[in-house]
C-alpha cells in the first residue's frame, strides 16, 4: 500500500525539493502552500506545475493559519507522515515585519501539532534552524547545548516550534523530530538568499553587499543532501518512552527522556569562510564580482558550523556535497531558468 506523506510549504525551495524525492521513492504527496509573495511567485507555481506533472502529487492551496480551511482535506487524505517545513522565512526580513513570523511561525505550526495529534500520524518532523544557537560560540555545534540566545525573532519562533514540539510529544506520545538546517542552498533557491542575491548581481554587473567585511563562516549545506537526510529520517521515528527497556542511547543522541521527541542538526559538517564561498561564485559565473565590504547586520551571527554525529549514526549518512559543485550546479540552474 503506498505511503501518504503530508509536506507543507511544497512550493518552497526545500518542501519542493523533498517533494521529488519522496514521489520517486513511491510515496503519496500532498503538498500545502499558500504561495505568500514574500518572494517571486511564479517561481513557486512553476516548482509546484513540475510537482504536479507525477500523478502521486496533489497540492492544497491553503494558508497553515487557516484551521478550518486545512482540517477536512488533510483528514480526507490521511497522512501516515507530516513533514512541516512552511514558514516565513529570512533572518533579516524578520526585523521588518516581525507579526508575520508570530502567526506563521508560531500559530501555523500549532495549527499542523493539532493536525498530527487528530490524525495520530507515525512521525511528525518539523523544520527548526541552525539559527537557534543564537550566540552560542563553542563550535561545532551540538544539538545537546543549551539554545537560550536567539539573536532575531525569526531564530526565537523556531525555537519557540521546538518547546511546543516537545510538549506534544510528551502529552498525546506523538514521535516529533526537529531539523536543524545549516545554510541550505542549491537550484531552485530563494531569491533572497545570499547565492541567489550575488549570482544576480554579478551577471548584471552589480556589486554584491559582503557584511562583517567578510569575516563570516557558513556551513553551506546543499539541498539535495539536505532532502536525503530528511528521507532517511522519515523512518528514525523516536522510540516511546516506555518502549526503552531494551533500547541502547546514541553517542550525543538528543532524544527527550519524557517524550518521543529528537532535535537533530543538518549541515555539511565543514565552516566556510564568505569570501571563499564568493570566489567560488566567481569561478562558476567566469568574472570578477565588485564587492562592497559592510558592517555586521543587525541579528547575524559571524559562523556557523555543524556537529552532525548524531545523523550519520541514525541513518548512516551525512551531506558531503562541497561548495565548488554545488554552487556551480546552482549557477547552471540559474542560467538556464533566466536564459542567460
């Protein structure tokens, strides 16, 4: 019998990437999305247009704060899984227009929690970031540390969506596990993502904005490693509490002792310094991109870098795509979607 997987945000980035993935693994697809304008929609019909040319896809075009507008067709389908990665995205956009973050972030994923309680599905997995280790400096990090410094808003709701997550966990024994993403990038990105945002610039001949005057380090994580990660760990569902008798704890394993409940970190394991990952923008664009050196913005954190130990003994894999492929597979996509 095919397996029905529920994915909000299906015409974002990674919802659309992790789409493809479980419809070729066989799975049944419904995806959620509002398609916010928040960046170029027609990017995000044309993931979703792709989506839908599998019979196995369905699409839900509905906001995840509309309850009553969500509840009937999701409990028509019957998801055996939920992955719920909808959210008002951007670290700096949440400065701006901080409510959006609040009803999105935090009413949106108490609205999918009720959704997996009613439905009792097998797994609910929910998108966190790495953004929740705040100013945290002790690298890399470990999803066991404390996480009590979130430096935005954005960083706040989602570790807000990790408490609730826990708290659902221990009270209707629902298995939650939370991803913690590290700097995901790849085709089909965002457009207010920084490799999006220098590509542009540079095949238009503009200068890029490089903050901190450089002195950053991200841990670039590419999305098609990212979406594998995230498959396999569709079935590493937390074990119940009162099924641990004869049950041996990872090495470093977050599992909850009151509840069903996991937070794990998705990265490339590896600090990359800014500058080099815009040298390598400019190896695959071919030129020399200006760059207009800036002070730290408001919110950012300098690096960032992931301890993914707990992945690899889960599910016996980690991301390993390094950044002169996947930045050149970005710039390839690029091209070929604008025509230039």
């Amino acid at each position: 019998m095919m397996r029905k997987i529920l994915i909000t945000g299906s015409a974002g980035f990674i919802g659309f990437h992790l789409a493809q993935l479980m419809l070729r693994e066989g799975w049944q697809v419904l995806g959620v999305d509002c398609l916010t304008d928040y960046y170029d929609v027609n990017l995000k019909k044309r993931r979703h247009a792709m989506l839908a040319q599998n019979e196995g896809f369905a699409s839900l075009e509905v906001d995840i704060r509309e309850f009553d507008a969500l509840e009937g067709p999701v409990t028509d389908f019957a998801p055996d899984v939920i992955v719920h990665l909808a959210a008002q995205a951007g670290v700096r956009y949440s400065i701006e227009n901080p409510r959006a973050y609040m009803e999105t972030n935090v009413m949106g994923t108490f609205n999918i929690m009720e959704l997996a309680r009613e439905l009792k599905v097998d797994h609910l997995l929910m998108a966190s970031t790495s953004s929740v280790y705040g100013a945290n400096t002790e690298m890399p990090f470990d999803e066991t540390e404390k996480v009590d410094t979130q430096m935005t808003l954005y960083a706040a709701t989602k570790k807000a969506n990790e408490n609730m997550g826990h708290s659902y966990a221990h009270l209707w024994n629902l298995p939650v596990t939370m991803f913690r993403f590290f700097t995901v990038y790849g085709p089909w990105g965002r457009p207010d993502m920084a490799l999006f945002k220098f590509v542009k610039a540079g095949l238009n001949g503009d200068p890029i904005d490089v903050y901190n005057h450089g002195d950053m380090q991200r841990d670039f994580t590419y999305v098609v490693d990212l979406v594998r990660a995230i498959g396999l760990l569709v079935d590493a569902v937390p074990p119940q509490v009162d099924a641990r008798e004869d049950w041996t704890p990872l090495e470093g394993d977050s599992l909850s002792p009151a509840a069903p409940f996991r937070v794990i970190n998705i990265g490339n394991s590896d600090k990359v310094r800014l500058l080099d990952f815009v040298e390598e923008i400019e190896t695959a664009l071919g030129q020399k991109v200006e760059r207009n050196y800036m002070p730290m913005q408001m919110g950012d954190v300098p690096a960032t870098w992931a301890n993914c130990d707990l992945l690899r003994q889960l599910v016996g894999y980690t991301p390993e795509t390094n950044v002169h492929d996947g930045v050149q597979a970005f710039v390839d996509w690029y091209r070929d979607y604008y025509d230039v």
